[in-house]
C-alpha cells in the first residue's frame, strides 16, 4: 500500500505531523514515517497544552522532525470500538482496531513505537498472516513477574520484537537472565523538559521537599528522621494516611495541583530528598531527580541499580543506603549545614540534565536508535 493511500485511511484520533524542517547536522539518511503507539491517549493532553501550562508534550516530536523523522500518534481508540477503551493501559493498548489499522493502512511505515508492551502484542502475533514488515520496537517496558496477564504478554513480546528501548541499565541485565535476549535491548533512558523546569535561587531558610506517590519510596524513614532536624518539610504524596503520626515541622500535600504550581514547590525548596525502600527493576524517584536537577536544586538519593544512571554521588547528588535512616539524618544536615554544597551539587544537577536528561539530549539517542532499527528495505 502505499503511503498516499495510508494517509487517506488514517483514524480519528490520528495526530500527523506537519514535516519540519530539517537541521542538517543532525539529520541522517532519508526521511522516516515513524508510527507512535501509547497505551492510553496521549491526545487530549496535547490538545490541552497551552505555553507554560507544563512539559511541552509536542517537543519530542519537533527534535524527531528536525533529524527528518515524523511520529505519528496512533492512540487507543474508546470504547465500543475499542472493547477494553479506558481500562488499565495494559488492556487498552491491546485495542484490536488500532492494531488492524496499523496492520493494514500503516505497511509502508518505517517503524512502529509501541509505549510498554502491549501493543506489540497484536503486532507480533499476526505479523506472518498480514505479511508485515514494519520492525516494530517497545520504548519503556513495564517488567514484572507479579500480574500473570503482564507476564503472558512479556513472554511473547520480548522475544519477538525489533528492539526494546529501556529506561534503566539494570533493565537490561534483568532481560538478560529471564528471557536470555542482549540483542536489540538498547538504554535509551529517562527525559524531561529543562526549558519548563529551569533553575531559579534557591532560599537558605526554604523548606526541604520530597515527592512521589509510588511504592518505591520510603517516606517512614523520612518522617522519623525529620522530627530531629531543624527544618521545615514538605511531602507532597498520597501515600501518607490522613492521622499517620507527622512531626510538627512536616506538612502533608495529598492534593492535586498543576504542573506550575508543582514546578513553584521546587522553586521554593532548599533542596530535595528521594528517600527509597529498596531495589526496584523501575527507576522509582527518576522523575523528582529529573525534575528537581533540571530545577538546580540539590539532592539527597537513597543510592540503587537502578538510579545509578541517574546521578553522579558527590558530584549531583548525596547517596546514602536504602533503609539507613543515620546515613539519611546526616546527608540531610549536612545540606542544611553547608548552603555552598547545596549550591554546587545543585548547579552540577543542572548541567548534567541539560547534557544527558533533555529533550535534546534524549532526541539524540533516540532519533539514531529509530534509523538503526528502521526497515532497511525501502529505497533511501
């Protein structure tokens, strides 16, 4: 089919980029149609931005344009169409209709982008019956051995894909030894948006903040060690139970506020602390490190695997062990006691996410990861 004839049968909630214009230092080779596969709509969000209202979620597009590759956002369609529409990601993305579409409409596409694993699944599934050749690649694998439906879709996806795009090194190992695959797993790594989160003073008498709402982190040890510390904190998590026992000097956000507010909370911060449980084969606290680095604000990090793509120990951050609420109390002091290493950690923070964590930056990576693993069959 060809590509003419695909863009007549596109779907509903299909985004198609206008082609940019190329930068031609980092362009390479010929333009590619890049098919991207959320597990929820991504759409709405896009639609809802305005400048300012929080990460620009287009800008990895753009930096994808600019290197002569167009996404096209194909999202899970709603319910009846799409029978598990609005269900966990996992059932969603499985959406027959969007993988038939894809199938049939999309044959002439580069690659396909499939976020977590279970739009692969279909994909993979009927590839010989639909002869499809479009290598299809996983960005972001949600590893776990705990749901035995996640489980089903791993075991026949992992093998079968082009490439698996993972955000942790210790992801790589962790494929490694479950399904025996080091071809194709690739550390494409997190990202975040330096523009919308930029550095601002940081205030000698603000207050010491700590986010996150997943089951990573180790807000008991940070609630027993804050009550001997001379300073104001802020948790902003649900995962603190309205009446738990909390310090005087510790406030409790549960509520939900928008991303400027949010980015105000690190403004008005003296530095940040991600305090974790243990080893996760997530990047639990990736996104406060991202955040808070991007934002030049110092940083305490209970040390993993997984983090260790993350930060530099002494340099961006403060590492102390999972669990060892002394090592925490005096990591913490010590950013209390001493403003100038509060001020370089933080600067260094920045620089590093600007170099290595920035839409740029990850664009990079991931443009030339998509043209490696791109069909290699079409005439350039």
């Amino acid at each position: 089919m060809s590509e003419r004839t695909a863009v007549k049968s596109k779907m509903p909630n299909e985004m198609e980029q206008t082609p940019m214009p190329l930068d031609r230092e980092r362009s390479n080779g010929r333009r590619l149609r890049a098919l991207l596969m959320p597990p929820f709509p991504w759409k709405p969000e896009r639609d809802r931005w305005r400048n300012g209202s929080g990460p620009d979620p287009m800008e990895l597009d753009r930096q994808l344009a600019a290197q002569g590759i167009d996404l096209i956002l194909l999202d899970p369609g709603k319910r009846p169409l799409n029978p598990f529409g609005g269900k966990h990601p996992l059932l969603q993305t499985l959406d027959p209709l969007r993988a038939l579409h894809v199938l049939t409409a999309w044959r002439e596409a580069d690659i396909a982008i499939v976020v977590f694993e279970g739009g692969a699944l279909p994909l993979e599934l009927l590839r010989a019956l639909f002869f499809f050749r479009v290598p299809v690649v996983i960005w972001d694998v949600a590893l776990s051995d705990t749901w035995k439906l996640r489980e089903f879709v791993l075991n026949r996806v992992i093998p079968r894909v082009a490439g698996l795009f993972v955000l942790s090194t210790n992801q790589k190992a962790y494929i490694a030894s479950r399904w025996g695959r080091t071809e194709g797993v690739e550390m494409i790594g997190h990202r975040t948006d330096t523009a919308f989160y930029t550095p601002v003073p940081a205030s000698p008498d603000g207050f010491i903040l700590s986010v996150g709402e997943d089951i990573g982190r180790d807000f008991d040890s940070l609630l027993d060690v804050a009550a001997g510390l001379p300073a104001e904190f802020v948790l902003k998590t649900k995962r603190i139970a309205p009446g738990a026992a909390v310090p005087p000097n510790v406030k409790i956000m549960r509520e939900r506020i928008d991303y400027p507010a949010f980015r105000d909370l690190y403004a008005q911060s003296r530095f940040v602390v991600v305090p974790l449980v243990g080893e996760t084969l997530n990047a639990s606290g990736v996104s406060t490190i991202l955040e808070a680095g991007a934002m030049g604000r110092a940083l305490v990090v209970s040390e993993t695997e997984a983090m260790r793509d993350y930060i530099v120990p002494g340099e961006t951050c403060l590492t102390v062990p999972c669990g060892d609420r002394n090592a925490l109390a005096a990591a913490i002091r010590q950013l209390i006691d001493e403003p100038e290493t509060c001020a370089r950690l933080g600067a260094a923070a920045r620089r590093f996410m600007e170099e290595r964590c920035s839409e740029r930056a990850f664009s990079d990576r991931f443009g030339a990861l998509l043209r490696r693993y791109a069909r290699k069959d079409k005439a350039r």
